[in-house]
C-alpha cells in the first residue's frame, strides 16, 4: 500500500465518512484521524448500548476532539442504536398520522439528548421524502406520509427538535425518493414528476428544513430528468449546486448517500462515483455500510487525490467541501455539549407518541373487543425487508404481546411457506393477524382473505403503511 505525499491526502480524508467493523475503533481509524479524516459513521453492528457507544466515541476524540460522529438513527423501522430490542420511539408515518408537529419535535429532542450523550454528533434523519407513491419499496413509514404540506412541516419540526437536543440533522434523500418502485440499493430509481410537480410535492419538505436551519442534506441517488436528463442527483452539478445550493439557499454540508449502493457504484464505479459527486458538489462522502475496511477509504482516498492531480476535481472544490465538513465539525461541539446539559425532557415521549398513532377500525359485524383480555394466535406475515432497515431489528407483535398476555402464541411465515389456512392453529383464541405493506404483497394478501374467511372476528395489525385493498 503506497501512501499519497503533500497536503492533498488529508484534505481527501476530512471528506470521507467511512464506517468500521467492531465496538471499538480499529487502529487504523484512529490513526486517520490523525492524518485529517474529519468524520466516521456508526452502524448497528457498532453499538451494545448507549454506554458502549459513549466510550467508543470517547475513544474517537481522544484522537480528534471536533471528529464528527454521525448515525442512521430514523427511529421506527430504521435504529441503529436501538438495533437489538427495537426503537422506543415511533417513526415518521406514525408521528404523521398524530400530526402534531410539537409532539414530534419533543421526539426528536429527546432522540437528539440521547444521541449527543452518547457522542454521536450527526444524524442521518429525518427522512423528508413524500411517499406518494404506495408501491415504494424503500420507503413507506419511514416517510411522514404522502401529504407534502404534512410532511414538509414534520420535517421542519424534526429538525428543530433533534439539533435542540444537540445533534445536526441531515433531511434526506434529495430531491426526493418518495416516488418510486425501485430501492437505490439496487438500482437507478428514475423520477418522472416535471418540475411544476417536484416544486409542489418532491421539494416541499427540503425547502422547509433549509428554512428550519438543517446543517446537513444527505442526496438520493435518483435520476430525475427534469432537472437534469444525464445524472443520478448525488453527481449532478445542476441538482446540488443550482437547484440545492443557489434556489434553496442551502449553506450546510451535502452528504451522499452510500457510495456503495449499486444506483451509483454499478454505473459510474465506487471510487468513479466518489469524485463525480466531489465534482458536483458533494461536501462529504458516506460510505461503509458494505466496504467498511481501510483498503476502501485508501482508494477513495488516492482516486480524490489523483482526480485533482489531473484536474478532474478541482483542489478548489475539494478545499471547499473540507472546509464545509469543518464549520459543521466546529457546530457539532458547541452543540452536543448543550444538548447533552440539558438531557433528556420526557423518557416516556415514545410511548407517548406511539400510543396516539394506533388507529382502530372495525367492521360493522365485527364481535372482537379489544383490547384482548387473553392470551392469543399471533400470525405475523413477513416480507423481504429493505436494507435500509436492517436484518438485525426485530419485528412483529408476537414477543411484545406474549410479554402482556402470557401465554400468547406466534407464528411467522414468508412468502415460501405461508400455509393454506394460516390461522388453523388458532382454535378458539383470539386470532391476530399481523402484515406489513398489504397492499403490495399478493401472497400477503391472499393468505390473509383465507384466514378472514375461516376466522371473520381476527384482529389484522398492519406495521406497514395502510392502505385500502380489497
């Protein structure tokens, strides 16, 4: 391994948010920042608890004390510091369907006094995407629905929330990827709104986070021909700085989405993409969630400091997104040290909020009474999950509901194995049928008439967005 000289390489580092395997920082990036890596991002497989994660950042600044720490920490589907039991608090489409914009700012505030005393000091949230499309693969609860005035005035306020609680935030996925069947994961979403429409829906809640004082917006890679027909939005000059940066008035720091992702990583390559959106302007370069070694931050490294060698990147961009990555760096002490002195308002908003979003609707011959009063039949259905989500996060109303009725019995099937009549094995206990995304599951939905056919008093849970089907 050859190491670049001069000062490029550690401006080419203080760029780069590369992710690590452990609970504890591997040498080689405590070594980095040293050597100028200005940021590092923690996933579930980073984190025990919260006092574990206080003494791994603590580590961290022990070797830089301004590093920036950052989490994908949505609450609801998408925690990484509550990965092991599950999110204390409800997601975006929860906190929507209670539309109350100071609850979801206490949320959020409570979120961010967590995060900051656990020396996490960015958040990859809130998701200010407009689900409206219902068929979206990726997105779902994690929006605050499919309303953009709605959702564009909970972003706000969760913005408002978690940087009082003294952690940054970062409104995500610019322009927007509520309006899709294809996960960036995997490939190139295309959205093909025209521009009256992105005004109106796609970049409401971005305009309202910039206005709420968002120090970070995380780009989506999406193909958006309206605003410019060649370029997936993390690389386009036209998106980030004309439309972001000069309409919207942004002045905090671009992050990209993961590098890794095959939306981009497929067609342009990792360390291809990684200079691309440099170019375009993209202060800081989110990777690790599937490359999480040294080796892949050394070749962005080198493949940064070789694009402005060759006068690819110019070093004044470069310059540029360093210096961005500082002011947000110099932000985030001030801040975590204020939100983590004024700790926590309300340990029990979570449940608080989690309670009013629960929707209740019943058929008009319905016999069931809720709440159940003995133990019951859960029959949980479960869909490929994204990854955004995560295979490690529980999900279900099995264990909670055997926890408050003993007794309780729960079952889970996939598509391969859900069986002809699923709640056969109910008898006469109450049968509680759990989905999520009904609506776009075919094999989800017929099970569930078959069951409803033998058992019309079952009680149908969706965890998903709720939508009407027949």
């Amino acid at each position: 391994m050859t190491t670049p000289t001069g000062h490029l390489p550690a401006l080419a580092a203080a760029v780069l948010q590369p992710g690590f395997v452990g609970t504890t920082p591997p040498p080689w990036v405590c070594r980095w920042l040293g050597e100028g890596l200005g940021s590092v991002v923690l996933f579930a497989r980073n984190v025990v608890d919260t006092e574990q994660v206080a003494a791994l950042t603590a580590t961290l600044r022990a070797e830089r004390p301004d590093v920036i720490v950052a989490i994908d920490e949505e609450a609801g589907d998408v925690t990484r510091l509550e990965s092991v039991h599950g999110s204390s608090r409800p997601g975006n489409f929860a906190l929507g369907a209670v539309d109350d914009p100071e609850l979801t700012e206490a949320v959020a505030r409570d979120l961010g006094a967590e995060l900051a005393a656990a020396g996490v000091t960015l958040n990859y949230a809130p998701d200010a995407d407009v689900n409206s499309n219902p068929a979206n693969p990726v997105i779902g609860v994690r929006s605050f629905g499919a309303d953009p005035a709605l959702v564009a005035r909970h972003t706000a306020a969760w913005v408002r929330g978690l940087q009082a609680g003294g952690v940054a935030a970062c409104a995500k996925h610019f322009p927007g990827h509520g309006d899709t069947r294809v996960d960036s994961h995997h490939d190139l979403p295309r959205i093909t709104a025209d521009r009256s429409r992105l005004d109106a829906c796609e970049l409401a809640p971005f305009r309202a986070a910039v206005a709420a004082g968002v120090q970070a917006v995380m780009t989506g890679h999406l193909l958006v021909p309206a605003l410019d027909p060649r370029l997936p939005a993390t690389l386009s000059q036209r998106i980030l700085g004309g439309l972001l940066r000069d309409e919207l008035g942004f002045c905090g720091v671009v992050v990209t989405d993961a590098m890794e992702m095959r939306a981009v990583a497929d067609r342009y390559g990792f360390a291809g993409a990684t200079v691309r959106a440099l170019v375009a302007g993209a202060d800081a370069i989110c990777i690790g969630g599937e490359r999480a070694d040294e080796q892949a931050a050394v070749e962005l490294r080198d493949a940064i400091v070789a694009a402005v060698v060759s006068g690819e990147l110019p070093e004044e961009r470069l310059a540029e997104a360093a210096k961005r990555v500082g002011q947000l760096a110099a932000w985030t002490v001030t801040a975590r040290t204020t939100g983590s002195a004024a700790g926590r308002d309300d340990h029990d908003v979570g449940l608080v909020a989690a309670r009013r979003a629960v929707r209740v609707t019943a058929d008009q011959a319905a016999t069931v009474t809720l709440p159940l009063t003995r133990p019951a039949y859960v029959v949980e259905f479960e869909p490929l999950r994204n990854i955004a989500i995560g295979a490690e996060t529980p999900w279900g109303l099995g264990a909670p509901l055997g926890e408050v009725l003993p007794g309780t019995r729960a079952v889970r099937y996939a598509e391969a194995d859900v069986p002809a009549d699923p709640g056969a094995g109910a008898g006469s206990d109450p049968l509680v049928l759990v989905v999520r995304d009904l609506h776009r599951h075919d094999w989800m939905r017929a099970a569930v008439h078959r069951a409803l056919a033998a058992r019309p008093d079952a009680v149908v849970v969706e965890l998903g967005v709720p939508e009407l089907v027949t």
